[in-house]
C-alpha cells in the first residue's frame, strides 16, 4: 500500500482536520472526536441540512457544508457510516429551531445510525425529517429504485435543498420535498477501472484485469451491471448515456443537469473526451442541459473511474440550482 499518510488509524481524522485548517472560513470542526463538520458561521432561523457518510469519498460528505448547501455532517471511517453520537451532534448543531432534514445515501449503517439519532433528539423537541438517495441505476432495477445506492446524484440535493433552505420563510416540509423531488429525478451509473485501497485493510477492494472494466461499480467497489473487455471511450460515453436515458424516461424537449465526474484518479482529461460524446448524444435526442458539472465531485479515494449523473430539470429546480452558493467544490460553468 502506498498512500501519503502517518498511520492508517489517523487517516480519516487527519484529513478532516487539513481540510478545515485549509478552508477556516468556511468549516469547523466539533463532536467529541472532531468527526462533525459545521458551518464556520453558523446559520440562523432556517431549516437545517445535514447530511453523513464514511470518509473516501471527499468533497463528498463533509465537503459540502457551507452557504448554500449543508449546515453540518457526521463523518465515519473510510467507507464506514458515522458513529450515532456524532449524527446527533451534527442535527443539534444544524437545529435553528425550523427543524433538520436528514440527506444522505441509502446505505444501511447511515440509515440506522441516523434513525436512531432522530428518535433520541425528538425528545429534545427536534423535528427532522429524512430523504436518501437511491440514484444508482445499477444496484437495482427501476421497479425496485428503493433499494438502490445513493451516489454522486446525491450532490444535486445537496445544492438544490441547501438554495431552498436559504429562501425567507422556507419550511422543513418544503426543503424535505424539493430534496426528494431532485432525487426522483435523477439517476447516476458508474464505470470502474482499477480498485481503490482502504488505508486500514492495506489491500484493494476488489481486483480487475488490467483489459477490463467494471460498468455499474459501486463507490465501495459493490458488484456493477456487467465486466467486460475495456471499451473505448466514445462507446463507454454511449453505453452509460444510453442506460441512464433508458431508465429514466428523459426524452426530446427535456432539459437536464449533467454532472460527469472522477471517481478519484480519473484525470480531468479523460472526463472531457468522455464530454464530448455525452453532449453529442444529447444533442442528438434533442435534449437540453444547463452548463455541466464536470471533476471530483463524489470519490472513491483513488478509484479509476467515473460516474455520469442526470437530472431533470424543472424551471425551479434549475434555478435553485444556479442560486449563489460558497463552496471550494462547486461552480456553474457558463
């Protein structure tokens, strides 16, 4: 194993701490062991956004907090969902007295742990409510959307709940529905090529032929749709596009949001020559999109590989999509 660290058992709390000590402005740290993420400025007379997940996977989960997005998020180890304890201090920390909307990713651990945090603040007269994200298209079939896993799609509801959150006089119900409104339309699907290696296991995830390629690959190196011979990238850019448009019915005269993104060590140079062929083919359906979201959004440390996210767009979906927003990981290129 090769990675730039001390040791593995201080991985994850060392690179929460870099991060706020890069962006002070921006994030602080508190829970007892530092794995909760707030705003540096907390907000005030708001529903709060919160949001958790395992470590690996920066800027997804913590990344996002701030202005316009998340107001904290509980922090596991690497690919672990964070402890109840700090879940319940991210929903305290995030609770201006207008309740907490709990987002996150359909992964059993963050749904317990999260359950079990919302029971217990209840009787501290904390209202929350919870939306997942099921966006990936290739852990299950469309008849069965709830149980698939929550990806890189789950950033578009950060963006857009966080705008909806900041509006005067927003409510908990209202930040709850349009979060889950941005998650009933949108889907993502993966493509891996090479593992990724958890510091504390000291070994990769899962192992591929240096010929081929996994499509549909979890972001913890889940089982995907189908391995295959590696495919070049016009036919990769074609296959996914064409399984993503499948599955959600996005036709002629829809406008979407695009996000293509690496899912570690995929260079940006690789995602603009799979661009090119996603934009044709949307062009050639006749389909329109906003300006696109294109790097490391959602990672999977140093997996090769990356994910294409659409959403369908609605005239208030776009444009709390464009509302400003703080954030070192998020731009609306125009």
């Amino acid at each position: 194993m090769k990675k730039i660290l001390n040791s593995p058992e201080n991985y994850a709390d060392e690179a929460l701490e870099g991060m706020c000590l890069a962006f002070p402005h921006l994030y602080a740290q508190s829970g007892e062991a530092g794995r909760v993420i707030t705003r540096a400025t907390p907000a005030t007379n708001k529903p709060g956004i919160v949001s958790g997940g395992g470590s690996g996977h920066l800027p997804t989960f913590a990344g996002y907090v701030g202005p316009g997005l998340l107001d904290a998020c509980a922090v596991g180890n690497v690919f672990a969902g964070p402890a109840v304890m700090d879940c319940m201090d991210a929903i305290r920390a995030a609770n201006t007295g207008k309740g907490v909307l709990l987002l996150f990713g359909n992964y059993g651990g963050d749904k317990m742990n999260f359950a079990m945090a919302s029971e217990m603040l209840a009787a501290e007269g904390i209202e929350t409510r919870t939306v997942l994200a099921c966006d990936d298209v290739g852990s299950a079939g469309r008849d069965e959307r709830q149980k698939r896993r929550g990806v890189a799609g789950l950033i578009y509801a950060y963006k857009i709940a966080g705008a909806k959150a900041e509006q005067p006089d927003a409510t908990l119900d209202e930040v709850a529905e349009i979060a889950q409104r941005v998650l009933d339309n949108t889907v993502t699907i993966g493509v891996a090529l090479s593992p990724c290696t958890v510091p504390e296991a000291g070994k990769p995830t899962f192992t591929l032929a240096d010929d081929e390629m996994e499509i549909g690959m979890g972001i913890h190196g889940e089982p995907g749709i189908r391995r295959g011979p590696l495919l070049a990238a016009d036919t990769l850019a074609d296959e996914m596009l064409k399984t993503l448009l499948q599955d959600s019915g996005i036709q002629a005269g829809d406008r979407v949001a695009v996000m293509l993104n690496s899912l570690g060590a995929t260079p940006l140079e690789e995602l603009f020559i799979l661009w090119r062929q996603v934009r044709v083919g949307l062009h050639d359906r006749e389909i329109s999109l906003s300006p696109p979201q294109i790097g490391r959004y959602a990672t999977s440390m140093e997996m090769t590989g990356a994910s294409l996210t659409l959403l369908k767009l609605d005239d208030e979906l776009e444009a709390l999509l464009n509302a400003p927003v703080i954030s070192p990981w998020w731009s609306n290129v125009s």
